[in-house]
C-alpha cells in the first residue's frame, strides 16, 4: 500500500463542516404594514429596528434582517410586487377586518410567505377564518424580543425538514391556541433556548465550532390545535426533544378542556423518554400533570419565566448534567463531555443505571450537538451490558472516542474553568499564534485527515504532542504594561535585553491561565517561540529565536508556574536580540512590527535515569541541495540524531540520508569516515528539581556513552569491532565502542522510519503547495508491546526555488572563473558585489574558530554601515553551534552578506547541514550557499584572490575590495556555480584553470575519503 497524491487529502474535512449548511434560509427583508402612528411610535419611541438588530447581535445570531414600512393595502402590495420577502407583519390599529383583507390579497399573491397579525389586544371576529389569510396572530406589548422571536420560529418552519434529517436538529413543539400566551412564551423559549445554547458552546473547541454550534439549537414548531400537534409528533418523532403543551385548545374543531391531557398521554405511551410540560392557568391541572407523567406549569404564576427556564436546564437537557440519587437528591454534576467521562468512573452504579433507563445521556447529548453520540446511546439500555460496570465502561469508552475524534486536526480555546488535558492544541488570547503555530496547526489539519497512513504502518503510533499556544495577545499585553516596547529600536546586548525583561511583571490573566493549565499537565514542556513571520516562505526567521525546556516536576505547582512563566519570558525576551533584528533589516522589516506568540508543547521521549529524551529526533527535507550517487533533489533529505534535534538545528555531528534511499550514506564511506563523523555527543533534559524555581534551564550535553546502561542506545547504534576493522549492525556485544549509524532502524526497520518520513514529506508538500520542511522525535522500547512512536513536531515551508529565471554558465565563465563548483544553492545572477571577506587558509586553525566569528562580525559591521554587501569564504560549517565543525557566525555577524563559499580544509571536513536553521534562512532571504565538494573540476583560486587590495586585515581573516564587481552565477536547475571578475577587475589568468598545485585549490574527486589538497 502507498500514499499517492490521491489519497494525500483525502475529504475527511473537520466534521463541524457539515453544519454550515444548516439554517440555510433566512429571513433577511420584513415588510411590517401599520398606520403612519403606529409607524412613528416604533421609529421614533420603541426604535423597533435598533432593537431588533441590537437583539439579534446580543443572541450571537447572524445577519438580522431588515425592515420595510408600508403605510396602507395599495402601497403594501406595490412594494411586495417589486422586491422579494420573506415575512409580512400586519399590525391594525382598530379596522382589524380590513387587516384580515389585506391578508387574503397578500396570498393571492402566490409569493407563498406567512402573514402573521400583531395586534395591541386579542382580538375575536365571529365569522371569520383567519387562516384565510392570516397564518398567525400575536399580541404586542411594544417588547421587541417577541419580534426576534416570530423570526426566529419563521425560519425554523422553513428549515425544520432539510436540518432534521441531514443532521438530527432537535425538535421543540408548543401547543397553544391563545395569541396572548402564544405572545408570551415564544419569547421565552427563544431567548432561554438562545442563551443556554451560548452556555453550552462556551465549551465549544474554537470560534468556528461556537457559531455552528449555534447553529444546531433545536428549533421551535408551534400547533394551536390537536390534529395539527398530533401531525407535527408523527413527523418528527424521531427529533422530538420534548413537548410543551396547554390544557385546553381545539380537537376536531371544538375546545376541548383534555386535549392537552390526552396528546400528552399519546406521546408518553409511544415515547417514554421524551420530557412533557403541562401547562394551564388552572392549579388543578397539576394533578392530571402528574398522572401522565409530566412536569407542570401554573401560566399565570409570576415564576412563569423561572419555571420554564428549569424544564429547559433539567428536563431538555441543557445546562449541567446532574446524577442524582434514589430519592432525586443531587450526587454531582458535569458541564462537559470530559467533565462527565470524569463523574462516570466514580457514581453509584444505582445511579447510572437510573439515568440510563431514562435517557437522560442520549437527551443531554442531543442538546449538546452531539448527535452521532446521542443516538448510538439512546437505543441502548442496562441490558445490553452484563453488569453495570460493564454499562460504566462502555458509555465512559464512547465519550472517550467521541472527545478524541471531534477535537482531531482543531485548535480549541482554553477555558480555564473546565478544559480537557486530552485535547491536543488549545489557543490562550486573542489575536495570531504566529508563525511556526500556523504550521504546527496545519499539520494536524491535514494529518487528521489522512487515515490512510496509520493503516500502512499498523506497528507504530503516530503522535502529535499536546501543544498550548499563547497568542500574540499575550505578548502586547506584556509589553504595554512593562512599557518594553523601546526594545525594538535599542542596541542593547542580548544579556542586557533578557535581564531587563526577566524583571518585568506578568500579565496576571495570562498567569491564571497558565496555572489552570499546569494543574492538570506534568509531563516535560518546550516552550517554543512562534512570531508572526517565523517560518514563513520567503523571510522565515527561522531558529533566531529561543526555546527553552522545563521539566514540569517540582511538586509545588507555585514553583511549576514560575518556572514557565520565566520561559515564557526568556522567548519574549529574544524578540529585541541582535540576530532577529539584523534578519530584519536584512528583509526591510520595521522590528517594532514584530510580535512574538509561544507554543508550549510536550516535550517526546521518556526518562532514563533521569534525564529525559527521545530516542531519534530530526529534521527532514521534500528537496535535496546536495544530492549524492543516483539521488534527485526531489528525494529529499533526513538528518537524524540520538536525543534532541538541538545538535540538527545547530549543526552538530549527526547522520544524514534520503528518505529514498536510506542505505547509502554519504558521509559514511569508510570504516574511518564513519567513526569520524558520526554523532558522539547527545542532548537531553536534567529532570532534577531544585530547593526553588530555576533559572537556568539549558540542555545537558553528554557523551553517548552515558546512555549506555540508562537509555535506548541499543536500539539505534552499531558497534565497532577493532580487531576485524568493520562494523557490525547491533550494540549487543560488550565493551566495544558505538557508532550511532541507525541501522537498526534505516537497516532493519524496527522503526520504518525512511518510508514514513517519504509519505509525510510528500503529503506535507502537496498540501503546502512547496518543498517543506518538518521536525520530528520518535520512541523506541525495549519490550514489544509497546509501539514505537513517530510523533511530527513542526512545519515549515521552504524556500520556493527561483527556477524561472534561467541562468546560464557558458564555458567562457568557466574558464574566466576564480570559484567553480557543482553544489550551490539557489538561483541567481549577481553582479552587485565589489567586496570578498575571507579566512586566511594559511592561519587558519580549527581551535581559533570563536575568535574568525568575533573578526567576521567586525568586519560585517564596517560593510553594513557603507550599505555594501559581500561574498564571505572559509572552511567548514558555516553557522554551526559547534565550534569544531566550521565557523560558528549568529546572523548578526554576517547579515550583510550576499554569498557564501564553504571551502575544505585538511583541519576540518565535514558533510552539510541542510537540517539547521540556518540554511533554511539563507535560501528564504536568497543568499547563495556554495560549496566546494570535492569532485573533480572544482577550484577556488586562493592566488588570484590574494592580489587584490586589502581594505582590512585581522589575525585571521581578510576583507578585499574589486575594483569593479564579480559576476557571481548560481544555476538552480544544476546546482552549479561560476563567480568570475568583473571587467576590469584584475581578471587573473585567462588560460585554462591552473593543475593542482599550480596556485589554485583543487579538491578531492569526493567519495573517495581522501582529504581535499590545497596548494598556493
């Protein structure tokens, strides 16, 4: 089985989608018919369209409809010829019969809308039949929530069918035949339904899913008499969530004084479970209530709004769910489904089984929109299980899978009150998540949708860790309160920036919070910067920022909040460092318009001996800049180290290969290249806890060998056996050293790794639309029943290749050039550069590394203060954090640079690393990155470049200026690169390009092991 691209997005779409087309027809235009008084009255006293726009904007309902007066019949039936409505309001001052004419006209008309008749007291015309032209009457009292209301029931007429059977709307009826109650208790139950429908999507999981969600609310079908109620419960049966009826109304065309009694009795014994309310303005109907059974309503009580408003909460299901005991006394209650899986495990099994019987979950369920749930638990009862327990279980794994599979590929607002730990990313603010949030959000999205990869690879657990983010709004509110916001345009050292606002207060509600949230999480955490344009596709900000690990274990949660707060306020802190800000000049970005959001994530792995880590951590690539043998850039890259993927992003020693072809290592030819280059130190989190909050909360960087009894070491390396020179694929055999190649992952697939990443990158790229890169831990364990996990961290997009733009390198500029080489980055033809800044190769010395950084930032500065860019050379891994593989520059000691020249040196050998940040920011701001292989053909002319003039000259590194500028050639489609003089600008030897040893660097023919030889 594979992942084709058919299959990559799969349309499993968030399931909260299917609501939008709920409540599809709205009523938006009202033609309202009154006097000239009447008209005046509500403009200028009642402000009736204010009020109701003012009532449909306080409900949360969407696009209040709009409303049209006409004075009188001849004008009201002009207007309606003209321009399409969806309801007629009639309201009469004293001809009422003339009303009643107007109505029979209007439905001539053929426009097939209601008329309904609003009148200032009930009216009563013997003679006549309202409904010929009247749907309805209602009674005004100038309150303008009854209009809200007649809209509202207008519209659930008009979508009860479709909404009922594509989703399961519930389903409220009323019964009443007197315009006055009718008047009366519509608004009621609109605004009672409206407001405990806002209470219950407070628990919704985003904005989106709230005004959806409000969507769902059951709708309201109004009877006024028994054939026509009798009709409406037979339709909608299975919908029904209960039943409000009078006492007396109509059957078979007579008033009836049981009728309510009797329809009430017919719906009880076809649906027991169905909540009924009996309501009379007549005390003694309560015991006929009773004997239903049913709950009972005096209509002329002055707690008529309170009673009702209690049926709704305890008997339709709304507000908290209450387990009460044998006498009806209440035990506890629950106000979310995760809040109730909670209560389950605990009640008295008499109880459970009690609310059971009844269908009380199902109907509590069903208020809630959770349809699919409520009906695969309504027609199940306590003899569908063995025993209550097994009752308790089934019903606690049902609510389980149901929280687990609506909250997939969401992010969820935190709700301090009452959230769910389980869930797997909430938002904390207002405003953007920033960047790197986007992408971490994303990924979940399209992951969630793609249950196709967890079928291929049934052996491992695919993982995404529990993520909070804090949105921007938690950064601004930091900053104003702290009046911080001259960081932006200061010069302050980092030290200083991060001691200044390590002092500064923290927002108290975002502490309340974070304190909520530490209360039910205790695993390890990243805290993890993610700004506005962190890791966006051409200006990516990447790795500038700071993560910071807490272990998350003090037992005073006080110490806990403390701790995270400080992180938190370390990544705000490296919002105003110098390398962010020299990225920003570099992009024409106002630093004051950069804003910080943070990602707080479980941190993957376990704890060995305490020190917590994962076993494989990584970064992998959809494009390969450095393709080897039969590689294809399109087969991507992998780098993968043992711990965390620090030592990746910074540059350490750690393994790369092609998701493609996971056997051939390209830094591992040789016995000798292996043991040389593969990883040797780790990096992991110290879980001890101190006496108080600590403050320094760096890795611990180790030997591998430490992980040689504590941690799962052996099921990543090899071991080297010395006395047969070769290395052997397991770490069973004692006293022997380890080499950390993954062969028993890459090899022999304990973990298929290789072929995982491969479909992830594809799926990730396809959905992004470009070359992406992700971030990635896995666990491994010892015992097989448990699975290894393979758990994404992070994406980001690449930068996109300028590939329309053709360069062509002829054999002129080869000839002509001072630097050849096979393996660059980008796409590009400069002719801009005037200035090379380079190490001296005679002086150069690998222990020295520091102070070639601390001389290249000097020099950096002097060219940034002349607006002048340069092409910078030197050996090794340019921007590593590990000064023996290359120079360690930070951004702000080489911003101004426009291309860079990685050479080799006899001192210093090492492969790429595609997997730090810092090659991710140099594609995304379009610096090329060239690299002096070691294949054949390539050179850089040391000669040629030392005689030029020398504007500046340090211990060890040079700075020279041409005359006029090089033409630096970058061809993204070979990878290739030729930087020759300008005219004019000491063009060096024309002839054929010097033999080794004959004043130019020639390299190694790569693949060999031997060093590159250098001669000058």
């Amino acid at each position: 089985m594979s992942l084709t691209p058919s299959l990559q997005l799969v349309a499993q779409d968030s399931e909260f989608r299917k609501f939008h087309d709920l409540m599809a027809r709205k009523v938006q235009n009202i033609l309202l018919v009154s006097t000239a008084y009447d008209a005046w009255v509500m403009e200028e006293d009642c402000k009736l369209s204010e009020r109701i726009v003012s009532e449909y904007q306080g409900l949360n309902l969407s696009r209040p409809p709009r409303l049209t007066w006409a004075s009188g019949a001849e004008e009201a039936l002009a207007i309606l010829r003209q321009s399409p409505f969806e309801l007629v309001i009639l309201m009469p001052q004293l001809a009422e019969r003339e009303a009643l004419i107007l109505g029979q006209k209007i439905k001539e008309l053929g426009l097939g809308i209601p008329v309904y008749l609003l009148t200032h007291r009930e009216v009563f015309l013997p003679g006549e039949s309202p409904a010929e032209g009247i749907d309805r009457q209602f009674v005004w009292t100038g309150n303008a929530d009854l209009l809200v209301a007649l809209v509202k029931n207008t519209e659930d007429a008009m979508n009860v069918d479709f909404d009922t059977v594509s989703v399961g709307i519930r389903v409220i009826i009323v019964v009443e035949d007197s315009p006055r109650y009718q008047s009366c208790l519509l608004p009621i139950l609109y605004r009672e339904l409206v407001v405990q429908t806002q209470d219950v999507i407070r628990e919704g999981l985003n904005q989106e899913h709230r005004l959806l969600t409000m969507r769902c609310r059951p709708k309201i079908l109004l009877a006024d008499n028994y054939e026509d109620a009798l009709a409406l419960f037979q339709k909608f049966e299975p919908y029904v969530l209960g039943v409000l009826s009078d006492v007396r109304f109509p059957r078979g065309g007579k008033l009836d004084a049981s009728a309510g009694v009797d329809l009430l009795g017919a719906i009880k014994a076809q649906r027991f479970d169905i909540p009924l309310l009996l309501m009379s303005n007549e005390p003694d109907n309560a015991r006929r209530a009773r004997e239903i059974p049913a709950s009972f309503v005096d209509k002329n009580s002055p707690s008529l709004l309170g009673d009702v408003r209690a049926f709704v909460l305890e008997r339709l299901g709304f507000g908290d769910f209450i387990f009460r005991g044998p006498e009806g006394e209440e035990i506890s209650r629950a106000g979310s489904l995760y809040a109730l899986e909670e209560r389950l495990k605990t009640i008295p099994a008499e109880a459970l089984v009690h609310h059971s019987r009844h269908n009380d979950f199902s109907r509590w369920f069903f208020a809630r929109t959770e349809f699919e749930l409520a009906n695969r638990l309504r027609p199940m009862s306590e003899s569908d299980f063995a025993s209550p327990e097994l009752l308790r279980r089934g019903v606690t794994e049902m609510i389980r899978d149901r929280r687990q599979q609506r909250q997939k590929g969401i992010v969820a607002n935190f709700n301090s009150k009452d959230f769910d730990p389980t869930t797997d990313f909430f938002k904390i603010g207002q405003g953007s998540m920033g960047g790197k949030a986007r992408g971490l959000a994303f990924l979940f999205s399209i992951l969630n949708r793609l249950p196709a990869l967890a079928v291929k690879y049934p052996g491992v657990d695919f993982f995404m860790p529990k993520t909070l983010g804090i949105s921007t709004e938690g950064f601004d509110s930091f900053v104003k309160i702290n009046n911080l916001e001259y960081l932006s345009g200061t010069d302050l050292a980092d030290d200083e920036v991060l001691k200044i606002v390590e002092k500064a207060r923290f927002p108290k509600w975002l502490s309340h919070q974070l304190k909520a949230y530490l209360a039910q999480v205790r695993h390890p955490l990243a805290v993890r910067s993610s700004s506005l344009l962190e890791d966006a596709q051409y200006q990516a900000y990447a790795g500038l920022y700071s993560t910071i690990m807490v272990p998350n274990n003090h037992p005073d949660p006080n110490v806990r909040l403390q701790e995270l707060i400080l992180a938190i306020k370390q990544v705000y802190a490296s919002t105003f460092y110098q390398a962010p800000k020299a990225f920003s000049r570099r992009v024409s970005q106002r630093t004051d318009e950069e804003k910080m959001g943070v990602l707080v994530q479980q941190v993957i792995g376990d704890d060995y001996g305490g020190y917590f880590y994962p076993a494989i951590s990584g970064v992998a690539q959809s494009y390969n800049y450095y393709p080897f043998g039969r590689m294809k850039p399109e087969d991507g890259v992998a780098t993968i180290a043992f711990g965390f993927g620090k030592i990746v992003v910074d540059g350490g020693q750690t393994l790369r290969f092609s998701p493609r072809y996971p056997n051939i290592l390209p830094q591992c030819p040789t016995v000798e290249l292996a043991l040389r280059t593969a990883q040797t130190e780790f990096y992991s989190l110290p879980l001890e806890h101190w006496p108080w909050a600590r403050t320094d909360f760096s890795l611990a960087r180790r030997n591998i060998t430490e992980a040689e009894e504590e941690g799962p070491l052996a099921l990543v390396a090899s071991t080297f056996l010395p006395e047969e020179g070769r290395i052997r694929d397991t770490a069973s055999i004692p006293d022997r050293p380890r080499v950390l190649l993954f062969a028993p992952v890459l090899k022999h697939k304990i973990l298929p790794l290789a072929e995982i990443l491969a479909d992830v990158l594809g799926i990730a790229e396809s959905a992004m639309g470009c070359p992406v890169e992700i971030e990635f831990a896995c666990k491994l364990h010892q015992d097989k029943q448990h699975r290894p996990v393979f758990s994404l961290l992070q994406l980001r997009p690449m930068s996109a290749r300028a590939d329309l733009n053709r360069v062509t390198i002829t054999e002129h500029d080869r000839e002509r050039a001072f630097c050849l080489s096979t393996h660059a980055l980008g796409n590009a033809e400069k002719t801009d550069v005037h200035d090379i800044v380079f190490v001296r190769p005679d002086t150069f010395e690998v222990e020295k590394t520091m102070q070639i950084a601390g001389e290249i930032g000097r020099i950096n500065a002097a060219l940034m203060a002349e607006g002048r860019k340069y092409l910078l050379v030197g050996p090794g891994r340019w921007g590593t954090a590990d000064r023996w593989l290359g120079i360690p520059v930070a951004w702000n000691d080489i911003c101004g640079v426009s291309a860079i020249v990685e050479t080799a040196s006899a001192q210093l050998r090492v492969e790429p690393s595609q997997g730090s940040h810092f090659f991710h920011n140099i594609t995304t701001l379009g610096i090329n990155y060239i690299m002096m292989s070691g294949k054949a053909g390539e050179r850089f002319d040391w000669e040629w470049l030392e005689g030029h003039d020398v504007v500046a000259r340090e211990e060890h590194v040079v700075h020279v200026r041409l005359p006029s500028p090089m033409i630096i050639k970058v061809d993204g489609r070979s990878s290739h690169c030729a930087i020759t003089p300008g005219n004019g600008a000491g063009q060096g030897r024309e002839q054929d390009p010097a033999p080794q040893g004959a004043g130019c660097c020639t390299l190694g023919s790569g693949g060999s092991g031997s060093p590159g030889q250098c001669a000058l």
